[in-house]
C-alpha cells in the first residue's frame, strides 16, 4: 500500500491497530476471568482435600489420644487441639508446631475453610469440629478441632498465574495484529492494483480501465463503476473533441467569406461597401446563430434540467397552433393519452417540438401528423411527414451535430445542423430518447418522456 499523508495512518495500519486494540481488551476481560476462575478453582480443589483428610482422620479415631494420621496426600499439616490449645496429636510435618491456627468453628457451622499467612509462609487449612456425639464419647463432651491443612500452592501464592497470562493476552493481541495487517493487506490490494492503474490515465489517453475484482463485493462494485465513470469521461472528452472540431470547421467557412467581403470592399473600387457590410453582416448572423445553438447545446448536456410537470398534450397543441406557415400540422391524441404529464423544463421540451415540426414542415409535401400516447410508462410524441423519409443508414446520423443530408441542405441551406442534435441532448437530459423509426411513407421522428407519475 502508498505511503499515508504525514501524521496519518493508513487505512491498512489504521484496520490492524483497532484489531489489536479490540483484541487487547476482549482478551485481557477474557484473562481477567480465566485468573478468577483458575485460583477459584485450585482453591476448591485444595479445600476439598483438607476436608476429606480431616473428616477420615476423625472417622478413624477411637481413643482419647488418637495416633497420628497417616498423610499419604500434600495435605500434611494435621493436628488435633483440644479446648485449652494444646494440641493433642498431630501428623509429622505438624508435629512440635504450634496450632496451625486459633480460628475455632462456630457450633452451627463446624466446617470451615481459612487461609492464614505467617511470615513462613501462607497456610490453606480446613477447621473441622467432630459432632457432639463424637466429642462426648472420646473426650467426655470437651470441645475438639480437628485442622488439616498444607502451603499455600506456589501459583496462588505468586503472580505468577497472572504473569502468563498476561504474556498470553499480549502474545495473543500481537498475533491478531499481525494476522489483520496481512489480510487487510490482502484486501486492499485490488484497491491499490486499481489506485495504481488510474495514476496512469490521463487526458491523452481515457482508454485505460482498472481491473476488476471476481465477484460482487464492494471492491469489486467500485472498480465497475470506476470504469463506467471512465468510460463516460472518455466518451465526453471524445465528444468535446469532435464538437470542438465540427465547430471550428463550421465557423471557419462563414469568418473566412466575411473576410473576403471585407477584403473585397477595401481592394476594389467597383465593390458597394455598403452592401459588402450587408453581405457581411448577414454571414456575421449566421454565425451568431450558430454559437448561440453551440452554446445551448453545451449547457442541455452539462447542465440539469428543471423538475416541473409539464402537460404534454397542451405543449403539442399550442406549439403545433403556432405553426402558421408551410405545411400544415395536425394533431391526434390517443384515448388516455390527454392530460399527460412529464417532469421537466417546458422551455427545452418546446425547443424539441419545435426543432420536430420545423424538419417535417421542410420535408413534408402536404402535411406533418402529430400523435402522442401513452405506452410502458412513457409519453409517445410522433411527428411524421410525408416527404421521401430518411435512410435507414442515416438515422442516426442526422442526430450528429452539423451533419446534414443534401435533401436537408436543399431545402434550407443556411441552417445549422445542431436542431437535431440539441433534440436529442435535450430528451435525453429529460431521461427520454429521440430516435427516427419505421414509417409506411416519410419520415417518422418518436420522442419518448418518462411520465410524472412514473417517478
């Protein structure tokens, strides 16, 4: 992985530090507990012995001096001491010692455990008193205690428990650690294979695309839509290109015969000036006309459109009413159709009916149909002429911006060739198309607009 920016890790230290971390504190409260529950347990362990050695030494006793017991187990400090504190009988290792302990067992609960320290050492014991029954017929009812106990473990008596597992919770955070980096790494590493195939692209060259991970995770998501966004970046460069281009061609005819009129009128005596400038000023409109066509074009594609609803069926009528002169227009709306509605700007749907009226008026012999319907959840406008149609080849063309047929050049030979071309950046701005379909006879333009109630 890249080097982070100074004073920030990253995102695979980052991922295998909070593992670490999260580790730590789950394992050391898991440590915590493992060091209660295993002292706990040796504890009872230990008491359970100490009882059990000290109820069979009393079940064995049969004399008022018992012999001393027998230890066969660690527990080997036993003693036997009667009211007074001596002590009556002991095993080996107790012999000759003081009583182990003081401590004296209450009547109702006459076995107990303690743990008393002394600078020798701590000592775990278990204080039993034999029953009434017992003391009355070996001691003629004096009170006895019966201690057995042993040293204190070495694990419970040191740190040493908390000292390995301590060791194994560190041991134990820093193998988490280790694992997360390796399998962050392992992660991320599509990311980086990605960040380093897009540190490659540039604006000369758009055709280069990152790999894509198998499957449907979310590397895998991000490097498709990466791709998508760069294939779209590419297709707009490329078509800012031709634009610039196309453009550039188209403005160069008009500026260079401005020139020459003005040229003309400057050399040669015999040349009006005045109409010289007419003649000027008419190439100059044109070109106007054109940059003012480049101009909203580019903000249709670039720019959003608006989000009113518009009723379609009205916007027909009153732009095709509008067409006073060529060809006349006639209006059909199917049944369901009337009152439909489209979310967008009016202004720009209007530039559209009017760019399609206009075409088939040029083209019509009698007369241009419109219809609008409704279909799939889309508004239809057809508008169809009945002059000699477009090629099946040039469909798509006639979408381009400044290409135009030589049936359009002959019928309107200062136009532009950017009405279409804005028709159709406009529809699809509005999420609709724009295409030219089959018809029996003339040209047959379909434009297709998600209904409002679509949304």
């Amino acid at each position: 992985m890249s080097a982070a920016p100074a004073g920030r890790l990253s995102v695979q230290a980052t991922l295998a530090l909070a593992a670490g971390v999260f580790s730590l504190v789950v394992l050391s409260a898991i440590g915590v507990l493992a060091d209660v529950a295993i002292r706990a347990a040796i504890e009872r362990g230990v008491f359970e012995e100490t009882e059990r050695a000290a109820t069979d030494w009393i079940g064995s006793m049969t004399t008022r001096r018992p012999s001393p017991p027998v230890t066969a187990s660690d527990v080997d400090l036993m003693q036997l001491v009667d009211s007074s504190g001596n002590v009556v009988s002991a095993s080996r290792a107790a012999a000759g010692r003081p009583p182990l302990s003081a401590f004296w067992p209450r009547s109702e609960d006459r076995i107990e455990h303690r743990t008393e320290c002394s600078p020798a050492g701590c000592v775990m014991f278990t204080a039993t008193r034999p029953s009434p029954q017992e003391e009355q017929v070996l001691w003629g009812g004096e009170s006895h205690v019966v201690y057995a106990g042993r040293m204190q473990p070495e694990i419970l008596a040191t740190h040493r428990l908390e000292l390995f597992l301590g060791a194994g919770v560190l041991a134990a955070s820093a193998l988490m650690v280790g694992v997360a980096w390796v399998l962050t790494g392992l992660a991320l590493r599509p990311v980086e294979a990605m960040r380093r195939r897009l540190a490659e692209v540039t604006v000369t060259d758009l055709s280069l695309r990152i790999p894509e991970p198998h499957g449907s995770d979310e590397f895998a998501r991000l490097a498709r839509t990466a791709n998508v966004t760069l294939a779209r970046l590419q297709a707009a460069v490329e078509q800012q290109r031709n634009f610039c281009s196309m453009v550039s061609h188209e403005l160069r005819t008009p500026l260079t015969g401005i020139r020459t009129q003005l040229e003309e009128a400057l050399l040669y005596r015999e040349v009006d000036p005045h109409q010289a400038i007419r003649d000027a000023l008419g190439t100059a409109d044109r070109c106007q006309s054109i940059i003012d066509e480049m101009l909203m074009l580019a903000r249709v594609r670039a720019a959003p459109h608006g989000a009113e609803r518009v009723d379609l069926a009205e916007l027909v009528r009153g732009e095709a009413a509008a067409r006073r002169s060529g060809a006349p227009v006639r209006v059909r709306v199917e049944e369901g159709a009337e009152g439909v509605q489209v979310r967008g700007n009016a202004v720009q749907i209007c530039e559209v009916l009017v760019n399609l009226l206009a075409n088939g008026q040029r083209h019509a012999r009698s007369g241009v149909e419109v219809s609008l319907a409704r279909a799939d959840g889309q508004a239809v406008v057809t508008v169809l002429d009945d002059g000699d149609g477009i090629a099946e080849a040039d469909r798509e063309r006639v979408f381009q911006p400044f290409v135009r047929l030589a049936e359009a050049h002959r019928r309107d030979p200062k136009g532009s060739g950017l009405g279409l071309a804005i028709s159709r950046a406009i529809a699809e701005a509005h999420q609709g198309s724009l295409k030219v379909e089959d018809s029996e006879a003339g040209a047959a333009f379909v434009l297709r607009l998600p209904l409002a109630d679509a949304d």
